[in-house]
C-alpha cells in the first residue's frame, strides 16, 4: 500500500484518537503531522509494517506521551537525596523495556498497551484486531511471564497493603548486557 492510501484510511481516526486526549488543537495537529511523517518515513525504509492500524496508533500514543513529557517541568534532585539509593526514574520504564524485549511479541505488545499505557482492553482489542476475550487472555498471560521473568532474578518486599516497598537483585541472576545496560541508562539501583 502507498503513503496516501493509509493516510486516507487511518487519518480522521488518528486525528479523533489525538482530539480526546490533546486539549490544544495546534499540538494536536502537529501530532498529527508528526506521525503521518514517521509513516511516510516507514514507508520508505526497508522494514515493512504488518499492520498498519496497531502501528499507527502505537506510534500516535508515544507521540502523544513525548509531547506530554516535553511539557513536564524538569526537577532536579542531589543524587543524594534519596534515601533509598533507588533513583526517581519510574520503574515501569524497565517494566516497559522488558515486556518489548523478553516477552514474545503477541503477549508484549496488549501488555504494554494494557499496564504501560494505560489504554482500556476493549480499545486494545480494536486496535490489534481481536476479540475482547483474546486480548484479555493475552494480557493475563503476558502479565504471568513478566512475573516470571522478573521473581527469577529479583527479591521483591511488600507492606501489609500489597505493595512493593523494596527490591534487590538475586545474587545468582545473570542478566543480559541489553538489560544491564538499560538499567544503568534508568540509573536504577539494586
């Protein structure tokens, strides 16, 4: 398929996509614009796409979360600062980096979108084209092997609400160079 075919067919959705969670319409415009770029770039670079809606609305919510994360005011703490020695970068950011590395792509990828994202199941469905009870099912399982991944090689300590209040590397995990070198760009401590 050419660049104007999938623009026609995908555009007035994206743009709905972007309106409900864009307040101004000149950045969501250029959201817009910046996505239909990177798919003309796509287009054009050797990699083919398999599906062009996920793709799009894959790349339409990162687009949407950098100009979010542009907008934020930048805090700056002494490294110090915290007691813990655990950095102020969020978690999740390894949580996402492993899920889109270590997990096969079909569980990966309504995960993501599900826990990182934040996006409702039913539009995940939508956008992955499947049925509302095959996404839950591969959410469930995805979340089953992340699980899995993640008690193998670290000690997780939780209050008496459930939640984590501490974690340490297992001494005898080896983790790959991709990883580690993930966690020390997250600058997150074990």
């Amino acid at each position: 398929m050419n660049f104007e075919t999938i623009w026609k067919e995908y555009n007035p959705q994206l743009a709905s996509f972007i309106q409900k969670r864009i307040e101004d319409q000149v950045a969501a415009q250029d959201i817009l614009q910046e996505v239909g770029l990177k798919l003309f770039n796509k287009l054009h670079s050797e990699v083919a796409i398999k599906n062009y809606k996920a793709w799009l609305f894959q790349v339409t919510r990162h687009t949407i979360a950098d100009y979010y994360r542009k907008k934020q005011p930048v805090l700056s703490l002494p490294l110090d600062s915290n007691p813990d020695n655990h950095s102020g970068n969020c978690v999740c950011d390894l949580s996402s980096f492993v899920i889109k590395n270590y997990l096969p792509e079909k569980y990966a990828t309504p995960l993501h979108l599900s826990d990182i994202e934040k996006m409702p199941q039913k539009e995940i469905a939508q956008v992955l084209n499947l049925s509302l009870t095959a996404t839950k099912s591969r959410i469930q399982r995805g979340r089953k092997q992340l699980k899995e991944l993640i008690l193998n090689c670290v000690d997780i300590s939780y209050n008496n609400k459930a939640e984590i209040t501490d974690f340490q590397l297992k001494s005898d995990c080896h983790l790959p160079i991709k990883l580690l070198d993930e966690i020390n760009r997250l600058k997150i401590v074990f």
